[in-house]
C-alpha cells in the first residue's frame, strides 16, 4: 500500500463522537506529503479523568477549538478517495462513525485498514504485545509521544509503510 491516510483520534470521554484530537498523515506513492494536527472541541464537551490521564488535555485545551464539522471540511481535500489506516481500526473508524452521526453528517463508507490486525498476523508471538508502541520499535520507528494524536498516526503509517 503506497497510497493512504494513517489517522488517530484521542476523545475527551467515552462517548465515541468526543473527538478532541486528530492526527493524519497523508502518503502518497510511498512518501509522506502531508501531517495535520488539529484540536477539536469535542461532543459532548467534557473531559472524563481517564481520558486525560492517556493524553493528558483538558477542557482547557479545545474549549475554544473548531467543531469537528468545520475541520473535517478542511481536511477532506487532502484525503478523498484516499483509505484509512489506523491501528486498533475498529476505535478510530467508529470514533469517525459516531461523530458524524453526532453532528448530522452523512458517513460515506470510509475504507479502514488495521495495522493492529496485520501487526497481529506478521509478527505472531514474535512482540511481547501489538500495542503501537511495540510495533512501531519492531518496524523501525520511535514512538516517543504515545496518545499524541498526530504521534500515533506518524508511528501507524511508519507501520503500514513496512507490512502493508
């Protein structure tokens, strides 16, 4: 797979349309052409502790941040007809999910692939675990600020770059 957004959401509580934090990377022929960060103000708008204890924002940090409507408009030129690529999918593609079911938005059938799963798949009882930090080390990559959004996303297309 030469041709994908690697992408991670970090949410502000349980509620899966809580994005507060997107990270993308756009590769294209191979080759990294785009990393976006932004802040969103989540819904609904609250900070559970355990969520800030992962990734460590607070109200503070998105209560004057965009709605998840207005960046997602932004980033769509930089992503369209492009597949998603996140490890542990099923998370980040039903974060998207219920956001967009959260805001009214039509959901187009986005294309999810799973580092997590083809981690699972290549390296077997090789890693200790197939958590992204793990595997990203085994694909050559340091991943030194995990639940950073855009760190994630950097380490899962380091990832799909070597085992997709």
């Amino acid at each position: 797979m030469r041709d994908f957004v690697a992408i991670d959401f970090e949410t502000a509580n349980s509620n899966r349309s809580s994005i507060c934090s997107i990270g993308m990377v756009v590769v294209r022929g191979g080759k990294v052409v785009h990393s976006i960060h932004r802040l969103v103000r989540p819904v609904p708008n609250f900070y559970s502790s355990v969520c800030t204890s992962v990734h460590g924002m607070t109200r503070r940090d998105t209560d004057f941040a965009t709605g998840f409507p207005l960046v997602w408009r932004e980033l769509q030129p930089l992503i369209a007809g492009l597949p998603f690529v996140a490890h542990n999918a099923a998370f980040d593609q039903s974060c998207l999910r219920a956001v967009h079911e959260a805001y009214g938005m039509p959901y187009p059938n986005y294309t999810f692939y799973c580092t997590y799963r083809t981690a699972r798949k290549v390296f077997g009882c090789d890693l200790p675990n197939h958590k992204l930090p793990t595997v990203s080390a085994a694909c050559g990559y340091n991943l030194s600020a995990h639940h950073h959004a855009l760190a994630d996303a950097e380490a899962c297309a380091a990832i799909a770059l070597k085992i997709l």
